[in-house]
C-alpha cells in the first residue's frame, strides 16, 4: 500500500469504500441492535451525505450512524477518503504541518488525527509489550532531559522532564523502552531497568552514579556491566565501549516534537510509545502493521 493506493481509494464510490473499510474491519460488518439484539441492515442515505450510508435495525427502527464504533467516528464531517489519506500520511512520519498543506485541511483536524492514533500505539505497546529483552543481546541505557525551550528565553521556565531509555543493540538502528521518571536516582532507576532485562544481559552505560554496581544491586539480570566515563573520552579507547547508539535513539526522538515546536508533558508518555511502536512492531510496512491495529481497538459493534 503506498501513496497511489490511497488515493485512488479515496477517489472510490462510496460503497466501494465502505466495502473497502468493512473487509478490513475498519468499520462493523454488520452492527448489532443494543435493543433487539438482531443485526442491522446498511441503507443508503440522501447523496448529498458524506457517507452515503447509514444502519437500520429492521426491528425496533432505530438508527446508527455508518461510523458507529468506529476510529472514523470521532471526525464525522470529514470523510472516510480523507481520513484514510491521513492516516496513510501519519504512517510515513510525515510532519503534522507538511500533512495539512498536502491535504489542504486544518492543522487542528492532522493534530486530532495523529494523536489519536499516536494513542492507538500506545494502547497496542500496553496489551502487547516491547519488553524484556537483553540476554544475548547487548543492551544500553541512559536518562535524557525533554523540555521545550521558551522561544527566545521569554515566559516561565518549564519544569526538567527526563526520560529513562533502555536500549537493544542487536539491530541496527537500535530499539528501545522509553519511560519519563521522577528522578534519575538508583531507586527509580533500576526497577525500570530490571523490568526491560532478560537474565545474562550485557549492559553499558556512562558514569552516571545511579548505575554504580549493577551487577551487584541486579545479579538476576546484569551479567556484565560495562563503563564509558563521558568526562575523559565519548569512546573508551580501551574497551571500545560507548553510548553512541543511545545519543542516536534521543536525536531520533526528539526532532519530531522540534517540528511540532515541543509537545506537553501530558502528551510526552504516549507520543514515547508511538515511537517505540513503530521502531518494535512497524519497522518494513507501517500502515500493514498498524490497520489490524485499528481494527482490533474498535471492535464492539454492538450499540
């Protein structure tokens, strides 16, 4: 599925796209009668319509929007064509601002759809996590700090907002876990760390006083802890051990939200496990991948 794809599924009548939708289960097929409990019949609606359809139930005549217990029904005066265009657009990583001149639509409307499905992500990485790993491949750690600057230097400072990243190293670029933290101490550190290892991992970190003894303060999980002192040398010229790989993965996520010009606190979490979906589950074919996704969140056709 690529771009020409997308728009001539959008070009579609609107019962090939609904069709479409359906096969995919994007949409119900059929929705079931919270009242009666029988399954309700598609009916054409006026043209003039954005959709063209709307559900009956034959019984009780109530009746439900196309849309009903779908993604697309949070966005009911856009269409099915455009949304899917957008969708399509979220997963090429195109910024929000280059997706609405594309569309010609609202900034606001690309901004509600992509934080919904950043949402969608982040709900998939919760029932399926990416963690543990390690064992027998390397893996890396490091705290980064993710505030958004005043622009120049006006308003209230924001308050430091660090992210903890445990990284696997066995593939390049590498993939990681990202989790915001409190402190960057050893007690909130290390149950983080604990959770996203499989015994026997090799770990490598920089000199940062709360990975001191890892070995020692995780025995189950750490066989072997290396480090890089930061101070002397970014490469140990002994030992050829670095963080580079982390310092990467943090360039990486953080030039998305310099194009959003900073995101908030609130949104931080979610917009982390974005990233690491697409980096664990999405890496090839990112709209493949995340289509059954979609579906799989918006499953109760029943009203």
């Amino acid at each position: 599925m690529n771009l020409d794809y997308f728009a001539r599924l959008k070009q579609r009548s609107s019962s090939r796209m609904v069709k479409w939708l359906q096969e995919h289960e994007l949409l119900a097929h059929p929705l079931r009668c919270d009242a009666c409990n029988q399954e309700m019949d598609l009916v054409e609606r006026e043209t003039s319509h954005i959709d063209g359809f709307q559900w009956r139930c034959s019984g009780c005549r109530k009746k439900r929007s196309l849309r009903t217990n779908s993604f697309f029904e949070h966005y009911p005066k856009v269409s099915l064509g455009n949304l899917m265009m957008l969708i399509y657009l979220w997963s090429t990583d195109l910024s929000r601002k280059q997706t609405a001149s594309m569309m010609k639509v609202s900034n606001n409307l690309v901004c509600r759809v992509f934080r919904r499905l950043e949402e969608v992500c982040s709900v998939d990485i919760g029932r399926n996590p990416v963690i543990p790993f390690g064992g027998r491949c390397l893996v890396k750690c490091d705290e980064s700090k993710f505030n958004h600057k005043a622009k120049h230097n006006r308003g209230r400072r924001a308050p430091d907002v660090w992210v903890f990243g445990v990284l696997s190293c066995d593939t390049r670029p590498a993939k990681g876990y990202y989790e915001i933290v409190r402190k960057r101490d050893r007690a909130t550190l290390l149950p983080i760390l604990a959770k996203c290892l499989l015994p026997g991992s090799e770990v490598h970190t920089d000199d940062w006083g709360a990975y001191y003894g890892l070995e020692h303060h995780l025995p189950n999980h750490v066989a072997r802890h290396r480090v890089v002192v930061h101070a002397d040398n970014f490469v140990d010229p002994v030992t050829g051990v670095h963080t580079q790989d982390v310092e990467s993965a943090w360039a990486n996520l953080k030039a998305p939200i310099k194009q959003r010009r900073g995101i908030s606190v609130d949104d931080l979490q979610v917009y982390l496990d974005e990233r690491m979906w697409r980096q664990w589950r999405a890496q090839d074919d990112v709209i493949t991948t995340l289509l059954p996704v979609l579906a799989s969140q918006y499953t109760d056709y029943k009203v």
